[in-house]
C-alpha cells in the first residue's frame, strides 16, 4: 500500500527528477522559435507542491494528495503545466477518504485525471502528453484488476507510457519530421519515474542539475510585471481621448493618425461612426488635443506624466506580492505582455494589472489569480495573448471570489483590439462577445529568430535565421528583420484592411523601425491608417497585425 508519506516522497521524487532534465525536455520543443519551455514549465510546476507538502510522517494519502493538487493549479504555468496540474488533481479526486492507497486506487485515480485534462482542452491532440497519460492509465487500471500491488502497477503504466511516448512521432508529424518525440509526454514520464523511484525502493531521486548562480529561469519566478517599465521614456505625457464625431465634418481619421506620427508613438487611433478613440505618448498634449478637436467635441480626456508614473511603477514593483481588494468598480482587466512599450500601451488602455509573460516566460495559475484578486472589480477580463496561457488564465475562473472572463487572445494586437472595443456601458456577457468579435477580425505577423536548427515543413533553418510568422505559423525565412517584416505585411494585408500596426522590439533600432514603416506604407491603400509602437519587446524584432 501507498502511504501518505510514502507518496509525499514520491512527489518531492517526481518534482526533482523532471527538475534534473527539464533543458533536456526543453530541447524537444520542435518549433524553432524560442519558446522551448515544456521542461521549464513542468518543472517548475511540480516545484510548487514540494514547498507545501508537510514534514510530518503521520499523514493521509488524501490530505497529500489535496495539498499538491491545490498547489500545482496555482503553480501551473503553461499548457503542460496545466495538464500536469488536472491530472494531480484527477489523483487528489480518486484518493479522496483515503488513508493508504493500493495500486488499483492509483491508478483509477490517475484515470480521473486524464478525464479532466482531455476535458479542459478545446481540441485534444494526440500524439502529446495527453496520449502519454491516457495509455499509461488504461493500462495500469487493466493491469490492476489481475495485479494490485502498487509497485507492478506503477511499473506496467511506465512500461506503457514509454511505449506510447515512442508512438507520438507517428501521430504528429511535425515530431516525426524532427526526429523527436513529444515533449510534454517525455516530461511526464520522468515524473512518473521519480514517483517510482521511491514507491519501489524508498529512494528519493535528487535534484543534482547543473545550474548558473544566475539562472535566468530562478529570476524569472519571481519577476511580478505589474507596474513594470525598462528603458528610456522617450515622451513624457500619455494623452489619451476621445472625440464624438460630428456627422457635417468630413475627415479621415488617418489624417488624425498621420499628425500624431509626426509628435509622439505608441499611437492608436481607433473609430466608428460616432466616435473617435485616441492613445499616444507626446511631449506636446496640447497639439493632440487640438488634432482632435477638428473632428468633433472631446468627452474624455486623460493626460498622466509617464515620468512620475515609472517612479511610482518602479516603487510598487518592490512588492514581493500584489495585495488583494475588494471588487468596488464593474469591470477590470488583468493582461499578459513582455516590454515596457507594450506594458505601457495596456494600462494606457484601462488595464489594471500587466503580468510579465509570453513566449518562454508563461506565469502561473498563481500569478494570474493574484493579479485577478489585486484589481477591485466585480468582472475582471484576463487577455493571455499567448495560446500558451490560456489554459492556465481558465483556472483562475473556479479560484477567484469574481466574476473572471477569459478572452482566448493570442496576440498582443488581439489584446489590444479587445480593450480598445471594450463598452463600458455593456454587461459582462455582451463585452465577452463585442470583445471577441473584435480581435478575431485581427490577423498577426511576427519576425523572430530560430533559437536552434530545424526542419519545419519545406523550411530547412538554422540557428540564428530570421523567421516570419502569420498567426504562429512559419511562412518564410530570411537573413534580414526588416526585409522579413515587409514580406510578412505582404502576406497578410489586403486592400479591405483598414487599421496597421507595427510594433517593434528592444533589438531593432530607430533606424531599422523607420526603414521598415517607410516600406510598408508604399504598400498601403490611401485610406489605411498606419501606426508605428515602440514595444520594446524581447524574442520579436516586429509584430505585425492588419485588421
């Protein structure tokens, strides 16, 4: 039988093995940008239980099992930190009023849980670690019923899921074409392994991983992006307004948008029949103002000194943690991002908490919900703009004592589109709708770089390769970002789109940023509005977007 300390030795086991080789998972990561993660993730997944798990040898199987369950969904950071956290969770079920569990109760358990993880996925794919855990379950409960010792079922759904892992290049062949197997499933395999180690033999696997003093995934765990500004502010004020249009005056908004490029950045011009939303940065406030007027009367006006606000950002980021308080306003808005630029741009836009994240750097379940809880609204929106966190932004939903809405966002221009159609005026549900229906009309272009070599689809890539996407897919490879982000526009614009937005990151100079606009606006219709944002974002020279 499994005994409570028994299995709270196998976990602190498991969390250390896959904790050992998660480079070595990180490395299966097929898709060249860098986002190689899946290790990282689950690693510091299982992490979050072990600090929790008490001491004490004379515990249940349940209250272990409940107290790690608890803490890998706040833990849980990305899609396979997620899954990771339901199948534990699926455990913690199936071990309910349980002192000591045989291994037909384990591995019914972990059944339970496979049920929840294919469940919280819109659209299961096999051939990833939800192949791996649901083979090593069927198994082991098969196995179970002739076999009850723990041991043998633990080492007949290891067996198995080995077996299965080997499968998963015949299932994807995105996998197969790289000569790897599915990175998720590798991951839990070395957990199951390490819970084995100690069920069979009592050893606890050590975590005796090599690691800089500086490692840079330590750093990251504790880094709480709200309120967080890098770099030079170049305009001190952030203007923002907006301008009920007067039906006899007959303007473009892009000549609005045109006068702002020539006295700030980070510039959003967004209208409709009746009105007119304005955003940028300018030492000159007043001339923003000015420019709007022509159009009609101001009914909202903000101007906050960007200065002053960096001060007090920089003082509130001192905080280990975001406190809790209460929900006073209707609605709230919690974003992930990475770039000051970009950080800026949200809360400029009525965000109340910006979590550090994106690619290689997804936040926990934990990070979200404290962001959720800090932001004093009855509806509080989570726009993950990262297909990557959805999964764990849903989580926060059961946690949170509000209202919590998940925007399936997986851009930041999906992002910002959905704050900028946001109806204050509108319930919860039908800003859910008007929101979504904005950013799915937004199409995204990315210039990034290959993290490592690879062979994805006819492309043949090296390290270092400029790489451009549309929406997450690889449509080309060049030596240049800016040659790279204009034939990436080319692909996406059509003449019906009406708004472009080109944002550029902390490796590309003024300079590249000029070249690369100058270019695409030669490609523009006339009545398009064309907007260049300093994001200063990592991993992306440009991110594109047409809608």
């Amino acid at each position: 039988m499994i005994s409570g300390a028994t299995l709270r030795d196998a976990i602190i086991s498991a969390s250390n093995n896959i904790s050992r080789h998660r480079h070595e998972v990180d490395k299966l990561n097929v898709f060249p940008v860098p986002d190689g993660d899946t290790g990282t993730n689950m690693s510091m997944t299982m992490g979050a239980s072990v600090k929790e798990l008490p001491a004490d040898n004379d515990v249940t199987v349940e209250k272990i099992a409940d107290i790690t369950a608890n803490a890998l969904l706040r833990g849980a950071r990305g899609n396979s930190g997620v899954i990771l956290s339901l199948l534990f969770r699926g455990i913690s079920r199936g071990l309910k009023g349980l002192d000591q569990a045989s291994g037909k109760d384990f591995a019914k358990a972990f059944g339970i849980g496979v049920e929840a993880a294919y469940k919280a996925v819109m659209r299961p794919t096999e051939g990833t670690i939800l192949t791996v855990s649901r083979i090593a379950a069927e198994k082991g409960q098969e196995f179970a019923e002739v076999n009850d010792d723990p041991e043998a079922v633990m080492s007949h759904m290891i067996e198995h899921a080995k077996i299965a892992l080997e499968m998963t290049p015949e299932l994807l062949p995105v996998l197969k074409k790289a000569g790897v197997v599915d990175a998720g499933g590798k991951g839990l395999v070395l957990i199951l392994e390490g819970m084995y180690s100690v069920i069979k033999e009592g050893i606890i696997i050590q975590n005796d991983e090599i690691a800089s003093p500086a490692n840079a995934d330590e750093e990251e765990e504790v880094r709480n992006a709200a309120g967080e500004w890098e770099g030079e502010i170049t305009f001190t004020y952030c203007t923002e307004y907006i301008v009920e249009r007067d039906s006899e005056i007959d303007l473009s908004p892009k000549e609005l948008n045109d006068f702002l490029q020539t006295i700030g950045d980070s510039i959003v011009v967004a209208d409709d029949e009746e009105l007119i939303k304005v955003h940028v940065h300018t030492d000159n406030p007043g001339d923003a103002l000015q420019s709007g007027l022509k159009y009609g009367q101001l009914i909202s006006v903000k101007i906050e000194n960007m200065r002053k606000q960096h001060e007090a950002a920089a003082e509130a980021t001192k905080k280990k943690k975001l406190q809790r308080v209460d929900p006073t306003e209707d609605f709230g808005f919690v974003a992930v991002a990475a770039g000051s630029g970009i950080t800026e741009l949200f809360k400029d836009l009525g965000v109340n908490h910006v979590v550090s994240g994106g690619q290689t750097m997804n936040p926990s379940t934990e990070e979200l919900l404290e962001a959720v809880l800090a932001t004093p609204a009855k509806t509080v929106f989570i726009l993950p703009n990262n297909k990557n966190i959805i999964l764990a932004a849903e989580q926060t939903v059961e946690l949170a004592d509000r209202q919590v809405i998940v925007l399936h966002t997986r851009t930041i221009p999906q992002g910002l589109s959905a704050m900028l159609s946001f109806d204050p005026t509108a319930t919860p549900e039908e800003n859910k709708e008007i929101m979504t229906e904005a950013f799915k009309g937004v199409v995204t272009g990315q210039v990034t770089y290959a993290a490592r070599d690879s062979q994805v689809g006819v492309f043949k890539i090296k390290e270092g390769d400029i790489l451009g996407l549309i929406d997450g897919r690889l449509v080309l490879t060049e030596k240049d970002p800016v040659k790279a982000a204009v034939k990436v526009f080319r692909q996406i614009y059509k003449k019906e789109h009406s708004f472009v937005s080109v944002i550029y990151g902390e490796d590309v100079t003024e300079e590249d940023a000029q070249e690369a606009l100058r270019q695409i606006k030669h490609k523009i219709g006339p009545d398009t509005e064309l907007t260049l944002i300093h994001g200063k974002q990592p991993i992306y020279h440009f991110i594109i977007s047409v809608e």
